[in-house]
C-alpha cells in the first residue's frame, strides 16, 4: 500500500470513528463519502471495504459492551439475523448497479440520514 | 412481545440489511431507533445495535469479497482507526453539547451529497489502483 494513501486510510477511520461515537450513526455513513472523495476508491470497493472496517469496529465494541453485560442477545438476534439476510440481498443487488447510480444512491441515502439528523 | 411488533422488527431488520449491504452502512441508523422503540434504553440500544451490525457486515463483506470489490488491507486499517476515534469521539461527546453539533453534522451530510451527485456528473471520475 503506497504511503499517501495508507496516511489518508488512517485519517478517514479516525474520523469516521469520531463521528460515530459523536452522533450514534455507524461509521459507514462517513466512511464511505470519504473513500469516495478522498481516497478515490471506486463505489462497489468504497462500500464493500466500509462494511470490513464497520466489522472490526463493531466487534470491538461489542467485546467492551458485553464484558459490562449491557447487550440484550434476544434483541441482537431479532435484528441481526433478517439483517444478515438482507445483507445478501442487498451485496448482490449492488453488482447490478453502475458506479454512477451507486453514487447517486448513496447521495439519496446521505440525504435522507442528514435531513432526520435536522429535523429529529 | 406481541407476534406483531415482532413481525415489524424482523422486517425493520431486513430492510437495515438491505441497506447495509447495498450501500456499506452498518444498519445501526435503523437499528438503534427500532430497539429504542421495542423498550431497551438508549445505552442498551446502541450495544446491542452493535452486535446486530456484526453479522450483517460479516456477511455483505463475505459477499462482496467474492465480487472482488473489498479492499481488506484498507478495511482492516480503517477499522483499527476508527477504534481509536471512538475513544476519542467518546470523550469529545461527554465535553460538547449535543443537539446544534446533531443539526451541523445533518447539513454536513446534505452537503457531501450535492458534492457526491456533482462528482458522477464528470464524465471520467479517476480512481486509485486496485491492489
């Protein structure tokens, strides 16, 4: 990995983890615009590498929460496993999108999450 | 729990997953709000969010690996990353007020998308090499 962007990696997880922590959206929401603008990954990669990086965050937090019981594992598993099927759904519909659309998409979804912050 | 509310957060569920694995959110933006709603406390709804997100991207990074669009030395530097800046973002939400920062990141959002959507009008967006 070249330097430049193994430094502009390191800024945009510790940014996308600042904000996480600071208003309660998941990191994705600001890891991917950031790999897309900075980084210049292409939107397929922008959103696939988000979910491996959401991944090692969430399990890290999960290890710190669980060890002070605050997890409800019923509740984990009502959300997580249609989550999980989704998932699926959802990666294997994406390959059917352009990058352009992803974009668009994405922007919509941007839009959407930004106008409840205001508003909610 | 009644099979109703059940049935609503298995599908709430779904489409959080649909989403995640669409667009590479985690689902939590969905998540949170929905275990909120069925009782758990705030606190509780984020931890537990936390590790409805772990299958969820588990398996959309399982799938697109096999489309070969993750990139896993930059996912895995992201995520040690991000660690550290939740600590840091922990300690950071504790000293500032809560609701004007809430309204300043929503129009933050709204900005990086016209800046997203003017972006794919370009023609030939250039992108860094694939390992």
């Amino acid at each position: 990995m070249a330097r430049g962007l193994l430094v502009r990696l390191l800024a945009i997880g510790v940014v996308a983890g600042v904000f996480s922590a600071l208003f309660g959206v998941g990191g994705g929401i600001v890891l991917v615009p950031l790999l897309l603008l900075l980084a210049s990954f292409r939107p397929h990669e922008a959103t696939a590498t988000s979910l491996g990086a959401i991944a090692i965050t969430a399990l890290a937090g999960v290890v710190a929460y669980a060890l002070r019981h605050d997890i409800r594992y019923s509740y984990a598993a009502l959300l997580g496993v249609p989550a999980a099927l989704g998932a699926l759904v959802g990666a294997t519909a994406q390959q059917r999108f352009s990058a352009r659309s992803l974009t668009f998409g994405f922007a919509a979804l941007l839009v959407g999450v930004g106008i409840w912050l205001i508003v909610g | 729990m009644s099979v109703a509310t059940i049935a609503l957060a298995v599908a709430l569920g779904l489409v959080a997953g649909v989403l995640a694995g669409m667009f590479g959110v985690g689902g939590g933006i969905l998540f949170v709000p929905t275990l909120v709603g069925l009782g758990l406390t705030p606190h509780h709804a984020a931890a537990t969010s936390l590790l409805a997100i772990v299958p969820t991207a588990a398996v959309g990074v399982w799938r697109q690996r096999s489309y070969g669009n993750l990139r896993a030395r930059a996912a895995l530097v992201l995520g040690l990353a991000s660690i550290a800046g939740v600590e840091g973002g922990v300690r950071l939400a504790l000293a500032l007020p809560d609701h004007a920062l809430r309204r300043l990141f929503g129009v933050l959002l709204l900005v990086v998308a016209a800046q997203l959507a003017y972006r794919v009008r370009s023609p030939a967006a250039r992108y860094s090499e694939t390992p």
